[in-house]
C-alpha cells in the first residue's frame, strides 16, 4: 500500500451523567499500520481528538475544563465561519 492514506476515522456518542463521574480521562493512541496490519515501524504522528461536551447546569464549561486541566489549550481558529442556529 502507499503511503499517505488514511484509514477511517471512529464516531462515537456517549452519554453519562456527571456526577457519577471522579477525575475523568480519555486516552486515545496511535496505532500504525503497513498495509492494512498492526506494525512496530511506524513513525510517530501528529493527531488530535476532537470532543463535543454538554453539561447544561454549567454555563461556563469551556473555562471550567481549562481551569482544572492546565495541560489543555484554548482553541485558536484559523478562520471564521458562519454560525447557522
């Protein structure tokens, strides 16, 4: 197989109440391939998780979350869009 092709990306949707949460996390790792198969050969690689959270009893999530995890950073867009609502 060529390089630079992307398998398909996973969507899932989950749905927990909060306060049966403590000290949540959610790791996700790279996992290379060659030619449709697992591979210890492979380089590392850039990637990102994207994540839509709603907790409707706090107005301020976004900077709650920022403030309890430090190692996050606030998202700096590129460009703008319109918002359709």
């Amino acid at each position: 197989m060529g390089l630079n092709k992307w398998e398909n990306v996973l969507h899932a949707e989950k749905s927990l109440m909060g306060k049966t949460l403590n000290n949540p996390v959610f790791d996700i790792h790279y996992i290379a391939r060659e030619a449709g198969a697992d591979t210890r050969r492979g380089e590392p690689l850039a990637y990102a998780l994207i994540l839509t959270i709603e907790a409707h009893k706090h107005s301020d999530l976004y900077n709650e979350i920022l403030d309890a995890y430090p190692v996050l950073a606030k998202i700096q867009p590129m460009v703008s869009l319109p918002v359709r609502v």
